[in-house]
C-alpha cells in the first residue's frame, strides 16, 4: 500500500467484460508520480486511468457502463488537473469526493454529474474543497441519472459557462431523474448563468442553507428552491411557473433570510396559479411579527403567489413589499387557528370581542378592533364595521375554548341588550 495516495477509486461488483466474476474491491490510488495529470495512467497505481478514458475522445469517466460502479476521493493537499471532460455516473453508481484543501480541475471539456440510467442509478458528488469546469460546454448535474451534488462549508463549484440542474439534454425529451443540490456554506460560481427544470414530473430540488451563489441570473422552473438558513445570491432569482409541473419557493428552519443582489421575480405574468410559497417547514422565533424572509424582491409578483396546500392559512400570511425596501414578509400567528368573531384572538367568542366591536361602531378599523366582515387576524385589512360584522359575532357566539375564569361569566344586561337588537337585525335581514 502506497503511503502518498491521495485519490482512491473503488471499483465495485462487476464490469460488462467480468460479468460473471466474483464480486470485490479494487483501489485504484491516485499518486501523482510524475504530474497532477488526472488523464495520465502513470499517476495512478494500476497504470490506467479509472473508468475509460478514450470512449468519447480523452473523456474521463468516474462509474460508467463499461468499468461498473466506481466512488473516487480527492484527499487534502491533492490538487488533480486534466484537460478532457470529466463524466461522474454513466449506467452506473458512482460517487466523487473532494476533500477540503484539494482541487480538480477541468480546463477545456464539459462535465456531466449523473448523466444515464433513469432513477436506476445514483450518482453523488460532495464538495468540501474546490472544483473546476471551464469547459465551453459548462456543467450538468442531473442529467437522466438520480443526483445529489453537496457543497459544503469552505467548499468552492466554479463553473465557466452554464449549470443545468435536472434537464435531461443528453438525450432530449426522454426521460430525466430525480436530483437534488444541498448548499449548506461555500460558494457557487457560474459564469452564465443556472438553468434549473424538472422532465417528466421527476423532483428537482436545491436547498440552500448557507454560503453565496454567484451568477447573474438562477432560473428555476417545475423545481423547488428552498431557503433554509442566511444566504446570499448575488443575481437575479427567478422562480417560474407555467404549464407543467409547480414551481416552489420554499422557506424553512428558524428564521431564514435571502438576501438577492438583483430581485426575486416568483410567479407568472400570464396568471398561472401553479407557482407555490411552502412554509409548511418554517419556524419564526417571534410569532406575532412580520418577518423578513427574502430581501431585494424588487420584481415579486405577489399576484401570482399563493400558499401551498400544505401550509395553513390560517397560522400564515405573506405580503411583498415593494415600497423601496424589496421585502418578502411572513406573518406566523402562533396559534393553529382562530374562531370567527374573535377580535382578541383569546380562542373564545365572548364579551370582551363584543366589546371591541361596540368600542368600534361604525369605524373604520381591522380585526382587532371588531373588523370581521373585512378581514382575517392576520391581513390588516380596514374596513366599516356595522351590523354585517355583529352578525358574525352572533353566529359564532360562545365558540372556541374559554379562557381561565371565562367558562362561567354571565353575560351583562347591555351585553344581552345587544345581542337581542343583533339577533333581531339579523332576523331581518333574513326575511328581506
């Protein structure tokens, strides 16, 4: 055993040529005898380069249909360069490691992260120090194999043209998989731009919980984008949606903030309702509050936002603030509910609502103040309040739980008073 080795290859089960041969393993280490040459067979201790390297003219592949399932390391201190493209997953498990402190780089060719094999094969790449793809043709995770691609803290994914995420262009129109980016710290930069789309109903997902994306434009289309922590996008964001799939904005964890250099553009100007605000993971440290959840969201388009079918609208509320602030806000009320007629929010339709309503009589005001009719706990909507919101009042009287001392109060006589004139307005009403 060699004791500079620095990348190990694993060669696991069987090749197409061995098909029918004993199962084992094969470490295949990266020494760098005579340069940092990935490409060069005497760096590595077999005397070949893992995968096939001449299958698409000086291509590098790391798990593929011909070698079988393969997972590679790069170890602290190694800094690995080549000059063709690099394919990690191709018909097979493979999975590529870079430790921190260690680098690959890709000068001319393009890079395929998963690329064939449908959901029948998972390729997994993890970024702790740095990785390279200048090639013209950029950078594709997820392209018709599942995918995980995690970038880690320190960990550096530089791309000199575009990231595609999830688009199946190797074979167009066919099928797709499953891929999903964590980016829980480092840094993402691409030169062109992020393409990110699901084919064929299969789930694209980014999650984002530290650490920056550099680009200038992060288009995001039948895909999630989920904020999970404070993080920072230097472009634009653009979650769209369209005839397809929903396209998701997502926002979890306590308090997560992010912060987009050139606007948050969220939903779709034709009107199309499939785009989604998911807060169903989200914690808020002070309920009560507007919380800032995304700042710089200088191009929302409010309209066409809408609360996802598993986050409850009657704990949450958002509004987008455009004012010259750029602000995407949340409002958490810190119950699971409220009654109607419950001005004061206690969990029970009483005199003390009925009081802030009379107190309110023919104003203008919100729901605090005895606004039912107008608007919910959560909307700050003003509005008249008369007989229409009294009857509210009345048609929920005594519902929820009382508070403590509550259970047994008599009613007043100008509380019955005003119930009788309120039960007979609304008996009224209901003969005209």
């Amino acid at each position: 055993m060699f004791k500079n080795k620095h990348l190990v290859v694993v060669l696991l089960g069987v090749t197409m040529i061995a098909a029918t041969s004993a199962q084992g393993f094969i470490d295949n280490l990266f020494e760098g005898t005579q340069d940092d040459n990935w490409a060069n067979p005497n760096n590595w201790s077999e005397g070949a380069v893992p995968g096939d390297i001449d299958l698409q003219g000086g291509s590098t592949f790391v798990g593929d249909f011909f070698s079988g399932n393969q997972t590679a390391r790069v170890y602290a201190g190694t800094h690995v360069t080549y000059t063709g493209g690099l394919e990690v997953g191709s018909f097979a498990n493979a999975s590529l490691t870079i430790d921190a402190n260690a680098s690959i780089t890709n000068n001319i060719g393009w890079s395929y992260i998963g690329q064939d094999g449908g959901n029948a094969f998972t390729t997994t790449m993890t970024v702790n120090g740095s990785y390279s793809a200048m090639g013209t043709q950029g950078m594709f995770v997820g392209d018709g194999a599942t995918t995980e691609l995690y970038v880690n803290a320190g960990g550096i994914l530089t791309v000199g043209n575009v990231l595609f995420i999830g688009q199946d262009y190797h074979f167009a129109g066919s099928r797709g998989a499953d891929t999903y980016i964590e980016q829980t710290g480092g840094t993402i930069s691409v030169g062109n731009g992020i393409q990110m789309a699901s084919r064929n109903g299969h789930t694209v997902r980014y999650k984002m919980s530290g650490g920056t994306i550099s680009t200038g434009s992060f288009y995001a289309r039948f895909s999630t984008f989920e904020v999970a922590g404070a993080v920072n996008i230097t472009g634009a964001l653009q979650i769209l949606s369209g005839t397809g799939p929903q396209s998701t904005l997502k926002f979890s964890g306590t308090d997560p903030l992010a912060t987009i250099g050139s606007g948050l553009n969220y939903g779709n100007p034709t009107g199309n309702l499939n785009s989604l605000l998911d807060l169903s993971e989200l914690t808020v440290s002070t309920p009560n509050t507007w919380v800032t959840v995304a700042q710089a969201a200088y191009m929302l388009s409010p309209e066409n936002l809408v609360l996802s079918p598993n986050t409850d609208a009657n704990v949450w509320s958002f509004r987008a603030n455009d004012g010259g602030s750029g602000l995407l806000e949340v409002f958490y009320s810190g119950a699971p509910s409220y009654q109607m007629g419950d001005s004061s929010l206690d969990g029970y339709v009483d005199d003390a609502d009925l009081s802030l309503l009379l107190a309110n009589w023919h104003n203008t005001t919100d729901w605090g103040h005895g606004n039912l009719s107008d608007d919910d706990p959560f909307g700050g909507t003003l509005g008249f309040v008369d007989d229409a919101d009294l009857s509210l009042l009345l048609a929920n009287w005594h519902a929820g739980t009382p508070p403590p001392m509550a259970g047994g109060s008599v009613p007043e006589p100008a509380t019955m008073l005003m119930l009788a004139i309120g039960a007979a307005g609304a008996l009224i009403r209901r003969k005209r």
